[in-house]
C-alpha cells in the first residue's frame, strides 16, 4: 500500500464532499464528534496537518491541541478551509514520506464520521481503511490480553479477527464496516450486544473504547 497516496486520495475524497457545502449544512452536528460541526471536524483535520508540519503533535493529541485547531479557524467558510488544506497537500506529503505516515489514520477515521454526518456513504473498500483497521485491531488485542479477558473473535463474511489465545469465548458477528468502525470506537454499547451470537460482550465493552467513550446511540451510517 502507497500510504501517502492513500492520504492523497482520502483529503480529495473529504474536499469533494464538503466543497459544494451550505453554509447551513456545514453547521450541521458530527454525530461521532458531537462537539463539533461539519465546519468544526474539518478545521480539526486541517489544522492537524499543519501542526504536524509545524512540528507541534502532542502523542496524545489532547483537547486542548485539537481545539485551539477548530478556534484558531473559526470564521472562515469551507472554500477557505479547503484552500488552506490544498496549500498543505504537497508539503505534508513530502513531509509523510520522510517520517512518518500516521496523518493517513485522521482522515480516514474522520472521512467516515464525515459522510455519517452527511448521509454520503463512500470509501468502504480502500487500501487505508483496511490498513487502519488492522491497526486499531492489534491495539484492542493488546488491551484484551493487558486485562486478561478471555479470547474473543470478530467475524463478518469477508474478515475475521481472534484477540487473545485459544478457543475464543466470546463471537462479535456484524458487517466488516460495522466491526471496523466498531475498533475505531464508532459503535454503540448496544451495538456491540446485539451483534454478540456467542459469550459475554459486557467485558469487552470499554476495551472497543480505544479513541474515546463510545456513542450513547447507533450513529446513522
């Protein structure tokens, strides 16, 4: 996988959809950032690549780094946030393939929060999709084996995933979208159980809360 081409096309996948915005649908809610607006989460993803150009990436990418992103362009319309991303998207590229490829996990993640928000489903099928998915699953093995938790499967018909050791005691079944967007601590508590066709889910609950407490309700994608 070209990771830098991946995030290439993910940042002209986002601008396509967000550039013929209203100024109304662009205050519309992110219903996996209820915090913040259409406007909001895009002035996050950009001032995240610029920070990280500038050098200033916290490990933790805290609040407080994220919201002085969205204040710091707060006023500004879309086509001028696009604008600015534009500007970004040779330089930051140049800048992944000399360090590191992690800005391809933001947009991804947030593409989809996005096209949530949006009702535009899209990009269910890519190479970092996939590559972030399998990221986020090796994470939430290491905090089922860092708690001890029994062996757990997630299962769809086109991918399957064991955390843990042995016969897995617990079986997850749902869409490969829904399971991928599930270790990205996209889905629901509720989601989770009703997906369960085997064991006891209830262990496992916050170990999906990776990025952050997962959605009170089902989120509309």
């Amino acid at each position: 996988m070209d990771a830098v081409q991946e995030w290439k096309d993910a940042q002209a996948r986002v601008i396509e959809l967000v550039e013929g915005l209203s100024a109304d649908a662009a205050e519309t809610i992110v219903p996996a950032c209820p915090d913040w607006t259409v406007r909001d989460l895009l002035s996050h993803m950009i001032g995240l690549d610029a920070d990280v150009l500038a050098g200033d990436e916290p490990d933790d990418h805290n609040e407080a780094w994220t919201g002085q992103q969205v204040d710091q362009r707060r006023g500004r319309d879309v086509a001028a946030l696009v604008g600015e991303w534009r500007s970004l998207t040779e330089p930051l590229a140049t800048w992944m393939q000399a360090h590191t490829t992690r800005p391809l996990g933001d947009v991804v993640i947030h593409e989809q929060d996005l096209r949530a928000a949006l009702h535009s489903l899209g990009a269910r099928d890519t190479d970092g999709l996939r590559a972030l998915r399998d990221r986020m699953a090796d994470g939430f093995a290491e905090r089922v084996r860092d708690t001890g938790a029994s062996t757990i499967e997630l299962r769809s018909p086109t991918w399957q995933f064991v955390a843990g050791e042995g016969a897995p005691a617990v079986r997850v079944e749902a869409s490969e979208f829904d399971l991928t967007r599930a270790l990205m601590s996209r889905r629901s508590a509720d989601q989770l159980r009703a997906w369960t066709v085997e064991g006891d889910i209830e262990p496992y609950v916050e170990l999906f809360a990776g990025l952050g407490p997962l959605p009170h309700d089902a989120p509309p994608e």
